[in-house]
C-alpha cells in the first residue's frame, strides 16, 4: 500500500532511517500518488540516492538501479545479447551439424540469450508491485541518452528487434538524481516532478545523525553536526555533505573519541574534506578557530 498522506510518507521514511523534511515528503507524496517521476537535484551527498533505497523499502519494493556514466547507450541500459552464449550455440549446432539456420536463429534471438539491464528489468511484473527504478547521477549521460530516456519514460516501454515491444504492465516508481555538473534538458524536467534537495539545517542533520549513528553521544553529535554546519559556509572546493556527516560521527566512534580537539580533527579530516586543497586549508589554528567559534556560540557548559 502506498501512503495516504504526507504524514505518512515522513513516517515510514523515518521508519528506514530516512530524516525527510516537508517539502521533500510532499514531492515524494504526490509523485507517487500520481505515478510521476521525482527529479532530484543537488550537491552530492545530500540524500538523494538514499531516498530512493528508503521508499523502495519502505514499499517492499524491489531496487532496480541505472548508475549512469559518460558514454551510457541505450544498449547498456536497456538490454543486450550474451554472444558468448550464442556463440557456443553456434558451434554446438554446427557440430551436430544442425543446418537449419532459421530455426538457430530463432533459438539464438530468444529470452534464454537475452541479458536484461535495468531498464528492461523495471518493466518487468513484480509480484511485490512495481520496482523502485533509480536513475542516478543522470547529469553524468549526454543528450542522445536524454532524448531515449525521454521516450522510454513517456510510455514505459521498450523494443527489442528481435522479439517486439515490451511494455510494463504498471509503471515503475522512477527517480532520477543529478548533481548538476550540467543542466539537464527541459523536456526531460518537465516530465517530473523536481525538488532541489539541499544540506539539511542543523536540527535535522541532528536527526539524521541520530537515525544512523545512535551509539554516537549526543554531546558528540551537536559537535560534529555544529563543525560540518560551519564547514560548509568556508569557501571550500567541495563542502562535505550528509553523507561524511555520518562517515565522520561513525569514525570518531571507532577511535573512541568522546568530544572534538584541533588534534583530532587534524587526523579525521579525510573522512569529511576529499581535497587536498581543502583539507589544507583546514591545518593548523583553522580547525581551532572554527571549534573555538563552535565552543564560543554553544556558550558555558
């Protein structure tokens, strides 16, 4: 059963571990309501991937994803055939010495020789319901892609050659993510519903820190949620997202550090900073400046 209201989809998201605000759990409401696609656009590690991991199972619906890449055809994310299969087949025959070449071709271009990608797989009948089919990074594809992704989501169908057209019987629950490295075409957008997903303030992350790391103090947490939220506003080539917020907490853990020092910072600065230039910036009297600015603005203990 999908949910019935906005409420609902918050709560069975946070049933998953998923801190979704309003706004986003509206979008996803209706998308799903309506049988729209969700484009979701934002930094990197902000939860959009993992929004699609958390309805698929939330629904018990099975996850079907399409990571996408520079030079993605349609051939590789639709279907192609297992020649090497087919070309055992071949000499198996012409060992045998099968001379009915209609007939092999018939048996070489069936479903036994067909390698199903997950474009194809999500038009498939699930007796759980429609698959959850997440296109991620899309900004990553080029236009050609684009323009066959288009049609391929307007009707939820595909056509093989050699054995006709395959629709889906329902369609699938289509998320598509970019971190807009580029803009994706209009036509596409305008065939979804889109929500701009972006660093989460510092309550929520709170939450969310609490959803995934639960052994982490709460002291600790505030620290570590205050630090990253800082972090973010220095002028650094790529701002740490939810995703190393988590990393982050999950080391600290692991090192049995019970609240942040510049001296401890120094040393973990690799799970939250993926640049040299910025983890640079961050040596020295700059952690502490930002911790003492963190100590200064929660005010005595």
């Amino acid at each position: 059963m999908l949910p019935s209201s906005i409420d609902e989809v918050q709560e069975v998201l946070g049933q998953q571990g998923y801190v979704c605000g309003r706004s986003l759990a509206t979008v996803v409401y209706l998308g799903l309501t309506l049988g729209r696609p969700l484009f979701l656009e934002g930094e990197a590690g902000t939860g959009k991937t993992e929004i699609a991991k958390a309805i698929a199972a939330a629904l018990g619906r099975r996850l079907i994803r399409l990571q996408c890449y520079e030079g993605l055809d349609a051939a590789s994310a639709v279907y192609e055939w297992n020649f090497a299969a087919q070309m055992v087949a071949i000499r198996s025959a012409e060992a045998e010495g099968s001379a009915d070449k209609d007939v092999l071709r018939e048996e070489l271009f069936s479903a036994d020789y067909l390698i199903e990608r997950p474009l194809l797989q999500a038009m498939r009948p699930d007796p759980a319901g429609p698959p959850v089919l997440l296109i991620d990074e899309l900004d990553r594809t080029d236009e050609p892609f684009e323009a066959f992704l288009l049609e391929a989501l307007s009707d939820f169908q595909v056509t093989i050659p050699e054995l006709g057209t395959i629709k889906a019987p329902e369609p699938p629950i289509v998320i598509l993510t970019s971190n807009r490295t580029r803009e994706v075409h209009d036509a596409l957008k305008r065939r979804c519903l889109y929500h701009w997903v972006d660093y989460p303030d510092i309550e929520r992350e709170l939450a969310i820190l609490a959803a995934r790391v639960p052994e982490a103090s709460e002291a600790l947490s505030r620290q570590v949620v205050g630090f990253v939220q800082r972090l973010r506003t220095e002028d650094l080539f790529k701002r740490p997202g939810v995703a190393e917020t988590i990393d982050w907490a999950k080391c600290l853990l692991a090192l049995d550090v019970i609240e942040l020092s510049p001296e401890v910072i120094a040393d973990t600065l690799g799970a939250i900073l993926k640049y040299q230039d910025d983890i640079q910036k961050l040596q020295g009297s700059e952690a502490k400046r930002l911790l003492d600015d963190l100590a200064a603005e929660a005010g005595p203990a």
